[in-house]
C-alpha cells in the first residue's frame, strides 16, 4: 500500500518527454494476435496495464519479451493461439476486450471475461456484440464470460454504430482484416489512436481506406504478417503536463508529442491565458499569471478528451472566474469531484454538469484516486494546495503513466511516494 504525498507551492519547470500512448499500445498488442511471428513494439511505456495485457497474451500462449528501458515489447505469436482470458487480468484491465475480435477472426472462437478497468461509469458492449453477428459470428454470454464463434471465416458487411465508440470501432476493425469480401464501418471512432492502429495493420498487410475519418472500408485478407511498429505518442500525458505548467505557471517543454492531437485542448489553455509555442518535437506551454476559467464540454475525438476533464476542472478549481465542464460521456467521471471538494474546490454537480468557481488557493488534504485520470487530476490540485496532500491509490496513476513521480520532481515539484 502506497501513496503520493504532495507539498504545494512548487512551479513545475522544464523538459519532459512522453511515450507511446496507453491507450494505443494496448489494443496494438491485441492485434499482434492476428499474424503469427513476432510482432515489436517500440515507444510502450512502463506502465502496470502494458504488463497486465503481456501477462493476458502470455496465457493466450504467446512469449511476450519486455525491455522497460528501450521501451519495446516482442510478442511471439504462435500459429495456433489459446482462446480464454480469465477474470483474474481481465478484472483489471478493460482493453483486455479488444482481443476478442482477433481471437474469433483468427481462431475461429474467443472466451473473453467480462471486462472491468476504470470505475468511471456504464460502458456497455452492445455495439462490440452487434457488430460480431454482424459478421458473421455467434456471440452469447455464460458464466460471466463473452463467448463468440465463427464458421469457415467471417463475412464483411456493413456495420453502422450508434455513437463512435473507441473499443468497439477497434474490435472490429480487428475482426474484419480477416473476415471474407468488405466490411464498412460507419461513424467509426477518430481517435489518433484508432489511426495508429490502422496503420500498423496496414502494414502487416491489411486493406484499409478512409483512415482517419468516421467511414472506414476494409477488404479483407487471408493471413498477416508480424512488423515492427512504434506507437504514437500520448496525448493524454502530454495534456496533462500542459494543464500542470499552466496551474503552476510554469514553463514546461513537453517532448515526443504532438500538437495536432491536442488542437482544442491547447487552445482551451491559451483561453485560459497561456501561451503555447509548437515546436519540431512537441510543445512548450508557459503561464506568467493565474489562469482564467474556461468552459469544457467532453466530445468524441476530435473534440475535447474526457479523460483531460479531471486535469481542467483541477485548473478551474484556481482559476479568475466560473466556468462550466459538461461530460457527455462517462456518467461517473464526477466522482472525482467530492475529492476535489476535500481539496477545498468550489464544485457543485448536476447531472452532467459541473460548475467551478475558482479560489485564490486549496488547501490540502488527504484524498483517493478512484481512476487514472482523477488520479491525476488529484495530484495537479495538491500542487497549488497550501500543505501536504496525499493520494491514496496510486496504483490507477500507475496504470497509465510512467514514471509519473520521478517526471514531476525533475520539473520541481515536492513530490513523493510514501507508504500508506
């Protein structure tokens, strides 16, 4: 048992790079199971859910190398992978889902547990399922277990989804690179994550157009091949040191990402009265004066991230002024907000919307972390709260942040993990 024991006060100033995406590298290591071989992946970061899917892929019958320090993962696929992933990893990690479409196209049947991962509200896989039959396959669940099964081979079709899902666009992308003729996805996710995904199955030799937008047409193929393939850098981290340097009005140059996957985000910081610079290998993001508040409204890709909301309501929570932060799609993400509370931030819910009205300072105090991002945001607030807070739960920040404390105390901040 562990915690992050914060003192406030510092400015975070410097540089620091990010790596590949959590949020990518994870369904990449599921699609590795579509091509028996050995697959590299480069740019995966440290983190406890990369070692949660190696352990899943290990018991799917695959040799799985990690090299934390050259951030790379090897992932030997053997021709005929295992089909069950138990509760025990599958409880831990929702991503775990996304090896439900390669199983069942390249083995012809997948038992995949019904996932868990961040407690951040209902998402259902209805649209994972209906895709499935959709296909071709026979899906039922027993025993708490997602069952699926094929004949010969999947057939492509046209699949329309009600709302643009990340895991369900993903885990039919996966299904249909193998499946017979072509599958069209209609209001298919955006996400830069969806498009790393994309390319790296287009280089194991899949057919995929319209890449990058809400259509994507697949022609299937009979069989892949394993490649090489880096994955694109964390957005999300890299936002998440951008509302810090703002917060703390710091000057904090973040490597290895990309602005361009950040576009609304950076411009809601420099709304707030930052100013941001691009540069050839990221940003740099410097605030001289305390940040005004800024209205948020969470969105599908490319609109505002929801799982950047904690970190803004962290910054309206110090910022001149009120402001409104509506969450469109994760109906527990506010739970977050009654920590916040502790921290002495002015938050009042309704539904899904919250109102901030900043404060000159918070004060701190003990709170939880209930998942990544909250985490975060958690540890943004003690930075600008006068004394010590501690954050109970670190293992969720853990989940999809490397290094994150050591990364924090290079910048300058008072930071720390102590027992708890």
């Amino acid at each position: 048992m562990e915690a992050f024991r914060i003192t406030g006060g510092a400015r975070l100033a410097g540089d620091v790079r990010v790596t590949g995406a959590k949020n990518s590298v994870l369904k990449l290591m599921a699609a590795a199971l579509l091509a028996e071989g050995t697959t590299t992946l480069r740019e995966v970061p440290d983190i406890l859910d990369v070692e949660y899917m190696a352990e899943l892929l290990r018991r799917l019958g695959c040799g799985v190398e990690r090299d934390p320090q050259a951030h790379t993962v090897r992932i030997a696929v053997p021709a005929e992978p295992s089909h069950q992933a138990d509760y025990d990893l599958v409880r831990k990690l929702r991503a775990s889902i996304n090896v439900l479409g390669p199983l069942v196209a390249r083995c012809g049947q997948a038992e995949v547990a019904l996932p868990g991962g961040d407690n951040i509200g209902s998402r259902g896989l209805d649209m994972h399922v209906m895709g499935l039959e959709r296909l071709g396959a026979t899906v039922h669940s027993e025993h708490g277990f997602l069952i699926a099964t094929r004949g010969d081979r999947l057939q492509g079709t046209t699949i329309w989804l009600d709302f643009p899902s990340v895991g369900a666009t993903e885990n039919l992308l996966m299904a249909a690179v193998l499946a017979k003729g072509t599958t069209v996805i209609d209001n298919a996710a955006r996400e830069p994550e969806i498009v790393d995904i994309c390319r790296m199955l287009q280089a194991m030799g899949a057919r995929i157009d319209g890449v990058a937008s809400s259509t994507l047409e697949i022609e299937g193929v009979d069989e892949l091949r394993p490649v090489d393939h880096t994955t694109v850098a964390d957005r999300l981290v890299a936002g998440t040191w951008a509302v810090g340097a703002v917060m703390t009005l710091g000057d904090v140059t973040i490597r290895n990402a990309r602005a361009e996957h950040l576009e609304i985000a950076l411009d809601k910081l420099v709304t707030a009265g930052a100013v941001v610079d691009v540069l050839e290998d990221g940003f740099r993001v410097q605030a001289f004066d305390r940040p005004r508040a800024v209205d948020v409204v969470t969105l599908p890709y490319p609109g505002f991230p929801t799982d950047l909301q904690p970190q803004f309501i962290a910054l309206n929570s110090i910022a001149h002024g009120a402001a409104m932060v509506t969450e469109n799609l994760f109906e527990a993400r506010f739970r977050f907000v009654n920590e916040m509370v502790r921290l002495g931030a002015d938050v009042r819910t309704d539904g899904h919307h919250a109102m901030v009205r900043g404060r000159a300072r918070l004060s701190g105090a003990p709170v939880e972390a209930a998942d990544i991002r909250a985490g975060a945001g958690l540890v943004l607030a003690g930075l600008v709260a006068e004394g010590a807070t501690t954050v109970y739960e670190p293992h969720h920040v853990d989940r999809g942040y490397e290094g994150f404390v050591e990364d924090l105390a290079r910048l300058g901040a008072d930071v720390t993990r102590v027992p708890a």
